[in-house]
C-alpha cells in the first residue's frame, strides 16, 4: 500500500473499515510507520496512550490487532452513532489508532462542553437520581450541579482513601449526596488499589507492600443501589466492563442515561457499547473526546429513546422488541441422543443458555431423556430442564413441533444427524426462528464428515450461527466449506465464591490434569510416563491427577507403581471434584496444567486453567495454539510424544519466566475467555 493511498484512506470511516478488510497487519504496518517515519519495530511498540491500563497493552502492535480482528464490531458501532459529531469523532479516533498523529486528536476533540453534561445529549431534573463511578474528588459532582443544579440524590464511588477524603469535604456542604469508599465490580470482592489521585486502579492480587497499594472493598451497584437509578456515570480505570456487569438489573430495568469511559483499555470503544446493547436494547449512543493531547477521555453516551435532546415524541414507543416489558427470548437446546449428563451442566452446553438466562433475561431450556440426578443444577438457577419420557428421535421431534412456533431460537451442539429432523420441524412451522449451532469442532471428527450430502448442506444452511470454539478450526472449516464459521470459545465462568485473583506466590510446585482419567482421547498415560521421566529434574513437583478414572485404566495405574514406587508420594489421583470452590483451589495451587490429549474441541478445562494463571503444557491438537497464546503462557509437542511431554514439563517448570508466563495466561484468559463477554457477543450474533 502507497503512503498517499494510507493517508486518504483515513480520511472517512468507510475507507478505513475497507482498508482494515482487505489489507494486513504487516501491509498496514509498513504503510503507517513508512508516513511516521519510523521502523516498523519501532511503531509496533509505540505507547498509544490512553490504553496502557487494565488488561492490554497499550502499544501500536495490540491496537492494530484489535481493528483488523474486530473491525465489524466498529461497523457496528459506527452504524448506530447517533449525530455527525459522534461520527466525526469516531473517524477521528480511529484514524489515530491507524496512524498517531496528534492532529486527530484535534479534530475530535469537543472544547465546548464539560465531560459527561452535554445538554446537547443530556437532560436532567429534581427527579435525577446520579451514580458517581470512579468520584476521585468530587469533581464530577460539582461539574453536575453547575451544569443542572436540581437532583433527589446522588451516590458516589471512589476506591481510594485519600481521594474518598478529599470527596467527602468538597461535597460536605450539599444535601442527599452518599459516599462510599469502595470500587465498584461485578460482584463483591476485596482487590489492591495501586496508584493514587486520578490514576489509581484495581490490581488482581494484594501487593506485596508498598505505600502505593491497599486492600478496597468492590461491590456491585445492583447489590448497593434500591432505588431507581436515571443516571449512571463511569470512569474506574479498565473496570467498567466488570462494572456494568454488576448494575445490570438497573441498566435493564431502569433504563438510566449513562456516560462511560471507552479509553481505558484497546476494545473498551466496541465492546463496551456491545455490552449495553446486550444488557439493554434501544439505547441511542454518541461519542465525544475530551482531551487535546492525549488520547484519553472518551465517552460513550448511551441514552433511553424518551430522554434528552433527540427524544421519541410523546405516545411513540419503541417497537415491542425493544421494550422492558416484551416477552422474553425463549431458547431451546435439546440433547442430540438420550438426554443431558449432570456434567454437561457446567460445560458450554448448560453455561451458555444459563448466562442466555441470567445476563439477558431469555427464558432457556435444556431438553431431552433423564439420565440421572443433576446436583449441578444448583448452580445453574433459573435454567430449566424438561424432560421427556425417552430420549428417542420421535420424542424430540413431538416436542420440537409442539414447542417451535413459540420457540425463538434452537441451541444445537454438534452437528449430528439427530439434528436434521428436528431442524426441518423447526424452520417450516417457525421459519423467522434462529438455530445456533456450536459444531464442537475437532479435525478428529470434522474430516470424516460427508459435508456434500444433500441432508447435510440443507441442515447447515438452516443454521442462522455456525461456530467453532478454537481459531484453528475455524479457518480450516472456513477454507473447506461454503458456510460462514464464527469463533465462540469455550470460556471460563466462575460458579465458586472464591475470587479468581491470580498470585503466583501462593502457587505450590503442582502440575494438574483434570479430566476424564484413562480414556485414548484423554492420554493420560503420555502424562504419567513423562512424568516419570522428567521426575528426578523436578525435585520438590508433584504431579495431580483430577477426575474419575476409567475401569480399564487401573490396571495401568497398578503397573505404574510396580515400574516407580518412588513416585507415590508425588503422584496423586484426587478422584472427581464436584464441589467447584474445591476443583478452583486446585487449579490455583498448580503452576502447571497438563492436557495430553489425542484431539480435543475446545476444551472447557484449558479456560479454567489459564483464568488460574497455570502455564500449559499440552500435545498439538488442533488448538493448541490458542491454549497457549502462540507459545507466550505454555508449550506444545506431537501427540503421544512421551519424552517431548517431558522435555516441556522440565523446561516450563525449571523456567526462570515461569511466573512471568502465569501472569500471562490469566491475563490472556481475562482478554480471551470470559463467559459473560462471549456469551454476550453470541446473544447479538443470533438476534440482530
């Protein structure tokens, strides 16, 4: 690409979505630091400001891979900018992420009115009811009553000690204004706060000393807050995703204004307008920046259709879809033979129609034959079971064509033949109604399949969502079939009370496996021989082992012991671990976690495993490389290579970065896995 043909391209949005679909990373690269006049190695580390907070890093090199991997989320947004200002300032923002020229920062820069109280977006009244996120030292506050004067109350949130202080004297002097010290999150924790004055933020562990850090409480406004919020204002330092997760029920419910920070980290500016979206359809959104010379201070507006400047005329309502009284999205997600397994539950299959449920207020239902109890239900509330009297293709399909008219979207796992049928009831008695369909996809299984099929080219093309859990599969599928393939990890969801924090120092010398003990596909005994001989190198390591074991494999276990007595003591079979807060300590006492598997999909216990910052040491199945960040956080050898097993425990345990990379994969799995994130993208994928 020609430097003039760069540069005109950041002249309108439209170029630049066209520019980051049909040129890549190294392309654009070379373009933009060639205008810079700079190495390529050199822009690709360039501090992009603004983004160096929270999760990601903030230089070039991560902002440019999050445009071209998520450029249809711009388009997105771009789509449902509000006003020309919105539009130009996104243009200008985003011409900056491409090239960062200050003078783009010029031009988006709103010098007019104060952060958060444009009268030309916002309108408030004696009824306002504000939530201060992220108060620092009441300035905000200060900035509302100058702009508005009139309020019933105002709650305010601000992590730190000396700030909250400060806080509480500027405000004194006014009425119906609450203060609390405390961060606000998803749920309740305790976390460290590291910095002070405007830049403090939340750590993921305690500090280990220093005048800089302390323990703060974080709540969760839907848990503080009764009343009917109208305003909710964020700035929390790469904590508002979390954040807005944790007022959910009033975003949904109450539908107040909101003004949030979308600078803090690389795709706070899509995916935080997503996130409201998911939460709470209809919003109307506008952009504005508010810094000169720096690439800091930008705001999303999100405002109900009946409030402020703009507003739905009185008697005009949003269509039935968009209202909070319309009737829930009803999803159904039958089993494909004789029903659910209780373990099911806890794996993709039930966490995605649980979240469907909990974050997005669907009414969902996994159906099929009862093959068992289900304890795990229990933490799954509101998902519902039905349960038919077998688990015969007849029954489902009886119950498919009762359902299908009523039923708003199939959720289908695996693309089995079962499947066809009931895919065909469903599309001709409810041809608007949407089947999801998550292929759990392995090459293992997916080469074998006879895609040319009359029966299944029609069953695939009445799939409004295909996926595939690993990018690997995605794109061999993608390249193989004539069907679009999205990426939908398996991710980590945290049912146990205990705070996923990661420190390594609280880690013991553990390499963990947890599965199904003993099966081919599970490989456990490359694990046990590579063990034993990387054992004598590791002194002090023990090897864990979590899950039922197979009959046919004790037989292997009891020649284990006769071959190396000396590794009773350091190899343990922990049996299966029901109780999730005691498989979570488990996980977060290891530093290493094993998976030698033959094939895999997308494997539920990598997410857990990298959430627990546990290095990978793992065989080449097909993704291999998203379990291990591309080799930044674990190591990879040929399947069923029992000494290059070995030779990768040794070197992972023995590394002196091993720390560095634990860090890594729990802050990859942060980025990379989080249920709720994932599961809201897949709920905009099926219904917009």
């Amino acid at each position: 690409m020609e430097q003039q043909d760069f540069l005109d391209a950041l002249n309108d949005y439209a170029s630049i979505s066209s520019m980051l679909k049909t040129h890549s990373y190294e392309e654009i690269l070379a373009a933009a630091s060639s205008v810079g006049q700079l190495t390529p190695e050199e822009l690709e580390q360039y501090p992009m400001g603004g983004y160096s907070k929270g999760r990601t890093s903030g230089a070039y090199h991560f902002v440019l891979l999050d445009l071209l991997k998520n450029v249809e989320h711009y388009d997105w947004l771009y789509s449902r900018l509000e006003d020309e200002v919105s539009r130009r300032t996104f243009n200008s923002l985003m011409a900056y992420r491409l090239y960062p020229s200050q003078e783009f920062l010029k031009i988006a820069y709103d010098a007019e009115h104060p952060q958060y109280f444009d009268k030309s977006i916002i309108s408030c009244d004696e009824q306002e009811v504000l939530t201060d996120c992220g108060g620092f030292t009441g300035d905000t506050v200060e900035s509302y009553i100058r702009q508005f004067g009139k309020y019933k109350r105002i709650y305010v949130y601000e992590p730190s000690q000396e700030n909250a202080a400060v806080c509480r004297k500027n405000l004194s002097k006014y009425k119906r204004i609450t203060i609390r010290q405390c961060g606000v999150g998803e749920k309740g924790a305790s976390l460290a706060i590291q910095g002070s004055g405007s830049s403090s933020s939340f750590m993921e562990q305690k500090a280990e000393g220093g005048a800089d850090s302390d323990s703060v409480q974080i709540i969760s406004i839907d848990e503080d807050i009764r009343e009917k919020i109208t305003f909710l204002k964020m700035d929390v330092e790469g904590f508002e995703i979390p954040a807005l997760l944790g007022a959910k029920r009033h975003i949904r419910e109450d539908f107040p204004k909101l003004a949030i920070c979308t600078y803090h980290i690389v795709s706070d500016m899509w995916e935080i307008p997503r996130l409201i979206d998911t939460i709470r359809p209809g919003y109307r959104f506008f952009l504005r920046h508010y810094e000169l010379t720096q690439n800091w201070e930008t705001v999303i507006y999100a405002i109900p259709p009946d409030d402020g400047p703009g507003a739905l005329p009185k008697g005009q309502s949003l269509s039935e879809t968009d209202t909070a009284d319309a009737k829930p999205k009803r999803i159904i997600s039958p089993a494909h033979n004789e029903g659910w397994f209780n373990a099911q539950i806890l794996k993709d299959c039930g966490v995605i129609p649980y979240l469907l449920h909990k974050n997005h207020g669907c009414d969902t239902c996994m159906v099929g034959g009862r093959r068992g109890e289900y304890p795990n239900l229990r933490y799954v509330p509101g998902l519902k079971m039905e349960f038919l009297t077998d688990g015969s293709l007849g029954s489902m399909a009886d119950y498919i064509e009762k359902e299908a008219a009523d039923t708003d979207c199939l959720l289908l796992y695996g693309c089995y033949p079962f499947y066809e049928p009931l895919a065909d009831i469903y599309k001709q008695i409810n041809p608007d109604g949407k089947i999801a369909l998550a292929l759990d996809a392995n090459s293992h299984w997916m080469d074998r399949i006879s895609w040319d099929t009359e029966n299944f080219r029609r069953f695939m093309g009445q799939c409004d969502v295909i996926s595939a859990a690993g990018r690997t599969m995605q794109r061999h599928l993608n390249e193989k079939w004539p069907w679009a393939i999205e990426y939908i990890p398996n991710g980590f969801y945290n049912f146990s009370d205990i705070p996923m924090e990661f420190d390594f120092h609280k880690k013991e010398n553990v390499i963990l496996t947890v599965g199904r003990l003993g099966t081919m596909q599970k490989g456990t005994h490359v694990l046990l021989d590579a063990f034993a001989l990387a054992a004598r190198d590791l002194p002090g390591w023990e090897l864990h082992l979590a899950g039922d074991v197979v009959k046919e494999f004790n037989s292997v276990i009891e020649s284990y012991w006769k071959r190396f007595p000396e590794l009773k003591e350091r190899v343990r079979f922990l049996g299966h671990i029901s109780d999730r807060d005691m498989l979570y300590k488990e996980y977060q006492k290891a530093k290493v976690f094993a998976l030698p598997s033959t094939f895999e999909g997308g494997a539920n216990v990598i997410a857990e495993a990298l959430y627990a910052g546990n290095a990978i040491a793992i065989t080449k199945i097909d993704e291999y490389k998203d379990a291990t960040d591309c080799g930044r956080c674990g190591m990879a050898s040929d399947i069923g290579d029992i000494s290059g097993f070995a030779d990768n425990l040794r070197k992972l345990c023995r590394s002196e970065h091993l720390e560095e990379m634990c860090r890594h994969a729990h802050e990859y799995a942060r980025d990379n896995f989080d249920m709720e994130k994932i599961v809201a993208r897949l709920y905009t994928m099926i219904f917009e």
